[in-house]
C-alpha cells in the first residue's frame, strides 16, 4: 500500500527526517511511536504532500507521489486526520462530513447519501449532532467528526495524527476502539501516537522515531516486549536499575 | 504447508523493503550499543545513517568467529544483561568459548523460525516428538524445544546418547518426528537392526536433521531404514541457532530466513561477493536479533545460493546443503574441533614433539578421532610405563578440552607425513 524508502525531509535548513523507510501493507494498522520533536508529524505531512521531500522515495499503491502536490495526493487515496482535530467550527456535523466527500465529488447523490449514513452507523453520536456547529461538539466528538470526514474520501490510507491527545481516558478507549473497528471495515491505517501502549495494542506492527530516524521496527507485541521501548515509551518503571 | 505464509511466501520486492528497513534499525542499534562495532564503522568510515541500499552491504565490516571469542563473554551484547533472558554457548573451550544471548522478543522469533522448518517437514500438532539433541549450553536441543513446542507438538526432551532408551522411548511413547544429527539417526537405525526391531512397525514419520555436513546418500539411507521423510536444517549458535535455514518437502536445498537474516555469498580469498549461484562462503547479517545482532558473520561454511524459485511455493530463496569448510574445523560427533585446539595441548605436555596428526573416521555410524603424537626416541623405545602416562594424560586432557574422547597413539620422531616441511595436521577419513 505505502512504501517509504530512505525519506529525508526538513524545514529551511533544520532535518527533520534523516532517513525513514516504512511500509504499510493492506488492511494493516501500522504504528509510529516516538517522543516529542521525533518527526513523526513531519513524516506525515511529507506523506501527505505538504512538506516537500528533499530525498527518497514514497510510493503509494505503486506509484511515486513525493513530487506530487497535496490535493492531488489526496485524490490517490491517502487521507490525513490531522493532529488537534482541526474541524471546521463553524459548519455544521453534516457539512464536514459531505466536504470531505470532495474528492469523490463525482459521485451521485444517493452515494454521498451512502456515505454519511456509513460514518454516522460508525459514529452514532455524529447522527444525533448531524445539524449542529462542530465547534461546539466535545473534544472527543470532534476526533470523531475529523476520522468521519477523512473517511468519507473513501481513502486507501488513513493517516490518524496523534488521535488521542487532550481526550479524556473513557473518550480515548473509544477512539481506540473505532480504530481497531476500521481495520475490521478492511481500511489501512498509519497512526501516529503519543500513547504508544494503547496505539501498539491495536496495531500490527510498529515503528520508533528518534530525531529522525527509525531505530525499531516490528510486530506491535514484539514491541511492547521490548524493553528499550519499555523505559523510553511505555513508563515501565526502571528500579532494577 | 506454511507456519507463516504471510512472510515466507512474500513477494521478494516486498522482502527487499522489509530487509531494507530491519537492515538499517539494525545498523543504528549496533552503532549505538555496541562499541565493537562503533569502533569498526569508523575504521572504516562507515555512516551507519547513509545506507540506503542493501546492494550496499559489501561496504560493511565482517564479523568472525576470532571477533566472538575477543569480545567473550559479554562484549558484543546490543542489550543490557538484565534484557537478556537466555545465554548459549558455542562448542568451544575456555578461553575460546563464544557466549551468544537472547531477549524475550529474541527467543520468540527463534521458536518461530524453528516451526517453520518443522512444518514445512510435515511436523504438526498431532505429532509426537523426539528431541535427541544435547540439551544445555548447544543451541540445538533447545531451540528445536521451543519450535515443537510453539508447533503444539508433544515434545520428548530426551536429549542426546542412550540409545537403547531412546529406542524405547521411541516406541513406547510412539515417537512420529526425531530430531538429531543425521549420522545418530543412522546409529539408532543400525540398533534397532541388532535389537531386531522391524521399523516399519515405529510411528516414525519424519526426521529434522542438522548439526553436521552429510550427503544424499546418507539422506537415502536413513530413509530407506527408517522409513521416514528426512529433511535437512541449518544454522548455528553464532546466528541463533538451527532454525536459520531448512528444507521444505521439495527436499532440494534449505529455505533461507531471508526476513530475519540476509545472506550472502563470498569469495573466501578475495571476499568479494561471487556470481549469484557460484559456491563460496556463506555470510550471515542477523536483522531482528536484539541482544546479539551480528554484521556479515563470515560462517566459514561453504555453500550456493539457489536463485530458481522452489515449487513448494516459497518466496525465500535456498542455499544448497553445506559443502564444506573454508577453514580446518572439523565437525566431530556434533562438537567442533579445531586442530589448533590439540596443538595446544600438546604443547604444554613434556616429552612430545610438536608435530601430530588428527585422523578422523567413521566407525560404523560414528565418528572416531585419533591423535598420533610424536614423541622423543628416549620415551618411545625405553619407558612403557611413562608412554603409558604420557597417552593418559594427552587423552584427559583433550577431552576436558574438546568435550569429546579422543584416541592417543605415539609415534616415532619424524615417522609422521610432512609435505613441503609442513605437516598435515588432519586427515579426514569419513566419507561424507
């Protein structure tokens, strides 16, 4: 589905990405784990076109996409979730649902239909605010709306930024629980968290950025059976030291 | 049948990206904890962050067994200890040991790649196994463990030797899969012969062996008299353990682990890397190990790369069965034998020359070492107590050493073959 090789990408003159190869297969969870200032955004907005890559290669269902510009991306089918939501407030639940249809925007009506009546059956609570302001819907509600609209371009990949940051712990298993639910649905999903204990529980496999570099990569239980992954990300108390 | 046909049916460009990515986690945890390599990189300044090809492996450092033994015990752990939950030893001696460790997610992948050739043999769940390899500090007996074990199979931990027992654990417990070295299969074939027992009335289905060079002919007739399907397997302790390598039904040369290791090919004198498909020594690059990841282990092992796709379906690429040694181990009932090992010896033992030579044969299934020693005229033609003492002493003292009895014999000075002034130190009478 997406394969990354030797990608280097930064800001002016700072390198942010020094060298990432990564590759999501179909119908996988894969997971990017790294502290603050790692790249793991970065990479993400390199994937998605709008940060340019200064090296390497991403290839997405076969074909090279690291010259293309971001709208066009999003036509191949990689969508973004982007970190903090990033609803638009002052639509309605509905219009940020049929917005992020855009790109399927040949579609007939009654498959647009289709497709709200799909994320409002995947999201019940976005049915019941359907008429109201996003911006005035919760937090975790808001997470909720940002997955429905990247949905709704029926991607090939979806890209979660950081899905659980600011949510409360009840609204955060939640969100875990759609995301799991999304791999049933067949969907391939790059997840980017913070929380690596929970994001490892529903991935299938994971990788560890540091300043820039995957240090690790595995299947999600071998990685939390890693203890460097242990002390550096999962808060596993060192005492025996 | 796959054990995990996700990854050994996968399509090699796929593989390749897979290997591309474990490659360079690997270089950058190898840089960062262990600083035998740090050192090497930068001898030969080396940028563990600038690879981006595996085409360019060949600029990476080899690894040999003399860089093992310098670094003993501990030295080229990429883990702290207390990560490490596992510790093997290579058949080698004090001072020339090598200690090779293992993680939790180290021991997982092992047993993993162990089901693989187990299942690709035939072994499954309904069967029955005899695990004859030595159990303790020699990666065989518990690594085929834990495989049998995660392929939910019934595994009989018997260990090696006792062959009597082992035939009648074998038939009691109606043992279907035996797992040993090829030459002990054949010593338990050749009993049950004497003890008169018909194998076709054993459950045996299957035979995983490994451990030591043998040919077809060999594979012919353990399974003319056991009656069973033979399979060979690969690997060794310095890599993981068996496991690294193992034939499939097709029985024409042994899947390699290409997602865990990567191999290659070389020219042991030049050690450039020959043309696909040409013999050379086979080098090993671990790329999931944890605690002991290893850059181009140069194996000494002789072997080709099959690069013909195998019909069983497979995605990983065969080596055909080992050939032979670039150096002068020798590979005795199981144990490696370095003559230098002997030399040593010798050396320290008063009334000896410092010139031997080992013999090796195969009496009946089993190997036979013999050591002729020159020794002094004076020793040789008056004192038969002290020649007595002498071969006494050589004899404890080489199988504290090598862990295995060994024959003495004295000889007269300079009755011993010399060519060009340089003795042959082995001869190896085994027709393998």
């Amino acid at each position: 589905m997406l394969r990354i090789k030797n990608l280097e990408a930064g800001y002016g003159k700072l390198r942010v990405l020094k060298r990432i190869s990564l590759h999501v297969n179909p119908g996988e969870i894969v997971t990017l784990i790294g502290a603050n200032g790692a790249g793991k955004t970065t990479l993400l907005s390199t994937i998605t076109g709008l940060v340019r890559a200064t090296a390497g290669e991403i290839v997405l269902k076969g074909q090279n996409i690291e010259t293309l510009k971001a709208e066009k991306i999003v036509f191949r089918g990689c969508s973004l979730v982007p970190e903090g939501r990033q609803v638009f407030a002052t639509m309605s639940v509905r219009e940020n649902l049929v917005l992020g249809s855009y790109v399927q925007h040949r579609q007939g009506k009654e498959q647009l239909r289709e497709g709200i009546e799909y994320i409002y059956d995947l999201f019940p609570v976005l049915r019941e605010r359907k008429a109201q302001l996003a911006g005035t819907l919760s937090g975790g509600e808001q997470q909720m709306l940002a997955m429905g609209r990247a949905l709704m371009a029926k991607p090939a990949l979806i890209m979660l930024d950081e899905p659980s940051t600011g949510l409360a712990p009840l609204v955060v298993k939640n969100i875990f629980r759609i995301i799991e639910r999304l791999r049933e649905e067949g969907n391939t999903v790059l997840l980017i968290e913070q929380n690596a204990k929970a994001a490892l529980k529903v991935a299938d496999r994971g990788y560890v950025l540091e300043t820039g570099k995957i240090i690790l990569e595995g299947q999600a239980d071998e990685l939390l059976a890693n203890r460097d992954v242990q002390r550096a990300y999962l808060g596993r108390d060192v005492k025996e030291n | 049948m796959y054990w995990d046909e996700k990854n050994e049916c996968m399509p090699r460009e796929d593989l390749g990206q897979l290997q591309l990515e474990r490659l360079q986690s690997t270089l950058y945890r190898v840089a960062t904890h262990v600083p035998f390599y740090r050192q090497k990189f930068k001898e030969l300044k080396v940028d563990p962050d600038g690879f981006r090809s595996l085409s360019e492996l060949t600029s990476l450092p080899f690894t040999t067994k003399q860089d093992l033994r310098d670094n003993y015990p501990y030295g080229l752990f990429a883990v702290p200890l207390r990560d490490v939950v596992r510790v093997h030893s290579s058949s080698g001696t004090t001072g020339q040991a090598t200690v090779v460790g293992y993680t939790q997610n180290d021991l997982k992948t092992w047993a993993n790649l162990i089901a693989r050739i187990l299942t690709a043999t035939g072994v499954t769940n309904d069967d029955v196994v005899q695990i004859a390899f030595g159990y303790g500090l020699f990666t065989g007996g518990f690594g085929m463990h834990y495989g049998a074990e995660r392929v939910g199979a019934s595994v009989i931990p018997i260990s090696s030797g006792n062959t009597k027992r082992q035939i009648q654990i074998m038939q009691d417990f109606r043992t279907t899969a035996l797992i040993c070295t090829p030459s002990y299969a054949l010593v338990l074939a050749d009993a049950m012969q004497e003890l008169g027992i018909n194998t076709s009335s054993l459950s045996l289905k299957y035979g995983l062996f490994g451990g030591e060079p043998w040919s077809e002919a060999m594979r012919q007739e353990i399974q003319n008299k056991l009656g069973i399907i033979a399979t060979d397997n690969y690997g060794l302790s310095e890599i993981m353990g068996p496991g690294v390598a193992g034939e499939c039904r097709e029985c024409s040369g042994l899947h390699l682990a290409e997602d865990h290791f990567l191999f290659e090919v070389i020219n042991p004198e030049t050690l450039d890397p020959v043309r696909p498909g040409e013999i050379g020594e086979l080098v090993i690059t671990t790329l999931t190990k944890e605690a002991f990841p290893v850059i181009r282990y140069r194996t000494r092992d002789l072997t080709r790369i099959i690069e013909e796709p195998c019909p069983c379906g497979r995605t990983l690429r065969r080596m055909q069965r080992v050939l032979g040694r670039t150096d002068d181990m020798l590979i005795v009932k199981g144990v490696n034998v370095y003559p230098s090992q002997i030399e040593h010896i010798l050396f320290e033992i008063e009334g000896t020359r410092p010139h031997y030579q080992i013999v090796v044969e195969r009496e009946g299934r089993l190997d036979k070492i013999t050591v002729l020693v020159e020794v002094v005229e004076s020793i040789f033609f008056d004192e038969m107590k002290k020649q007595r003492e002498i071969i006494e002493t050589i004899k404890r003292q080489l199988a504290s050493e090598l862990g295995i009895g060994v024959e003495v014999k004295l000889v007269e000075e300079k009755t011993l073959e010399r060519s060009d002034g340089k003795a042959k130190r082995v001869v190896d009478k085994r027709k393998l």
